[in-house]
C-alpha cells in the first residue's frame, strides 16, 4: 500500500458526535440569545468535533506554503515571469513577505515548501525540500506531469505534515501556495470537475490584461482538450492539468485529516488542491475550513462543490497563505468563545 493509500485509510469518516453535541448544548446555554454569535458557534462546534473536547486549545498553529513552477507560463498567462517563484521562496524564509507579516500577528509559524520550482535551492535553506520536478510541463502540449509525479507531490505534502507532527503536534494547520502562473492549473482543475465554460470561470491571477486574459482562456481550453482529464479520476485531473505545488496542497489537507488536524484552506490555489483531496477521500472535508472568498472567480465554483462556505470576504487574491493566516485568528476566538463564555447558570443569570 501506498503513503497516499495508506494515509487515507485512516481518516474517520465521522467526527466526534458527542462532542460536538455537548458544544452545541454549551453554546445553547450560555449567557446570550442561542446562535446570536453566528458562524462563530458553528465554527466552535466543528473545532470540538474535530479535537473531541469542547475545551480546545490551537496553541500550534502552522502555515505550510507549498511552492511550484509552471510550464504553461510559455503561454504569456501571467504578469510576472517565473523567476518570481523562487525569490518570493527566499522571501518567506526571511520573514518578509504578506504572510509572514499575517501569520506572525495570528500566532502561526509560516514555512515555505519546494514541491516543484525551478531552481536548485541550497539544502540548508530552511524550508521543506520535496522538489519532484523543476516545475511542470506546458499542458497546452500534454500532461503537465505524469500520473506516478502527482502521486510523489501528494504524497509530499502527506510527508511534510507526518515530520511537522512528530516535531511538536500540530493543532491547526494553513494551507498557502507559491507558484507564477499558478491560477492557470487552478482554473484548470475546476473545469475539468465542474464542465462549466472556461471563460465563466477565468479570472486575471496577478493582474494580466485583456490580451493575457485571452491567452489564459485559450491556454487552458487547449490544455483540456488535448489532455482530456477524466472529472472520475482526481489523480489524472492533477497529472493533466495541475501543478506539483497544488498536489503538495492536497497532501496537506489529506495527511492533516489522518491526524485529525483541522486545516484552515487559503485561496484559488489552496482550494484548488483541497478539491483534489476531497475528491480522493471525501472524509478529508470534515476537517476543512475555508478562509475566504477571492475575487478570482473560480474560488465560488470550488467551494460550491466542496460544500464549504468561505468564512470572510476581503477582496484578496494574493494566495501565499494570507487568507487562512487572517481566518486562523478568528478559529482561535471560536474555540474561547465555546470555552470561556460562562451559560446562565454559571453566572445566575436569569434564562427567561
């Protein structure tokens, strides 16, 4: 049996019912009108169910940013050449880019993971080196990789969070992506599994123009008609049109939910890997949380599918993690709003 095998035949199917009934009777009976903080219950709730206790405490919060390079760059789809991959890598290790900013003021650490970028880094830079490639092939000239390459970049994400874990426990986990022209794939994905019409679902990634978003629509139009991914086969949509970094996200989401950690999903691309793990083990989605509505407009389309609803809408489209960094804050208020707000009888207040 394979890691990825493997891995997936140890998610629950469920979460824990006891506990997340006792959350939902906790919060029913604090000192507020029922339901009054909203989605902030509901999130508790999920949290207790996941961790099996409603005293849940998200002292280890880690943000993952699985990077990658991107063949279909050739066809002019984004605004900023490749070579930006691996200086926003350095970035990240230095502490300099948005999501170290965000993540430091959320309580996580933030680590950068090669999956698939085009250059050689240094073994003793600080990151998670899991390099299956240098960067994917052109799609709009076949697969961008080969079957056995998407299960290595999958399984590459389930390895990162096996070695996190082992370190300390992980109590919540961020999922981020580094990769130029990586919204192309993404979009890519999302086609493939929903058959709606590409230029519905195309957004301008970085900001290209009219021209490049016409070269976007037709690059992966032509990628999924030369490639014709098969939506049944979530492993032959990432080989065909996906990125090593978007595999490397799946792995996350699928190793996290083995080990029954809950994972904060970031943006288009993040979300795009989430769907492939969803797609390859259902369960994984009841340890998912979606950070944020982007403005790419294929984001809807994936969480529609995925059944989650995105959780803040700040008009981001950055990726790198920034999203799930600014919704990790409001996880942790959850759990202390369950915890720590005292219910009627505790404060000998009158219910009705």
């Amino acid at each position: 049996m394979s890691l990825l095998e493997q891995t997936i035949s140890i998610i629950k199917p469920e979460l824990n019912q006891e506990a997340f009934a006792k959350a939902k009777q906790r919060l029913q009976d604090q000192a507020k009108p029922p339901g009054s903080l909203g989605i902030m219950e509901d999130i508790g709730a999920r949290l207790a169910a996941i961790k099996g206790t409603i005293d849940v405490h998200l002292t280890n919060k880690q943000i993952i940013t699985c990077a990658g390079d991107h063949g279909v760059v050739e066809e002019g789809v984004s605004a900023f050449p490749a070579e930006v991959t691996p200086q926003m890598v350095f970035n990240f290790v230095g502490g300099g880019a948005s999501v170290n900013i965000i993540g430091r003021h959320a309580g996580a650490r933030v680590k950068a993971a090669d999956i698939g970028v085009n250059y050689d880094f240094d073994p003793v830079l600080p990151i998670f080196h899991k390099k299956v490639k240098h960067g994917t092939d052109n799609f709009t000239k076949g697969p961008a990789m080969t079957r056995e390459e998407a299960i290595k970049s999958i399984e590459a994400g389930i390895e990162i969070v096996n070695e996190l874990h082992a370190q300390t426990p992980v109590d919540l986990l961020g999922t981020g992506d580094m990769g130029i022209g990586n919204t192309t794939p993404s979009t890519a994905i999302i086609a493939a599994f929903s058959g709606l019409p590409v230029e519905s679902l195309t957004g301008r990634g970085t900001g290209v123009d009219d021209k490049g978003l016409a070269k976007k629509i037709a690059a992966i139009q032509k990628g999924l008609e030369i490639n014709r991914p098969d939506p049944k086969d979530p492993l032959d949509v990432l080989a065909k049109v996906g990125g090593l970094e978007i595999g490397g996200l799946a792995g996350l989401v699928i190793g996290a939910a083995a080990k029954g950690i809950p994972v904060v999903c970031d943006g288009l691309i993040s979300t795009a890997g989430a769907l492939i793990a969803c797609e390859l083990a259902p369960a994984a989605k009841n340890y998912l949380f979606a950070s944020h509505k982007s403005v790419e407009i294929g984001h809807k389309y994936m969480h529609d599918r995925l059944g989650l609803e995105p959780l803040i809408d700040l008009k981001f489209r950055l990726g790198e993690g920034t999203g799930a960094a600014v919704c990790m804050a409001l996880l942790d208020l959850a759990t202390r709003i369950l915890a720590d707000i005292k219910t009627f009888e505790e404060v000998g207040v009158s219910n009705k």
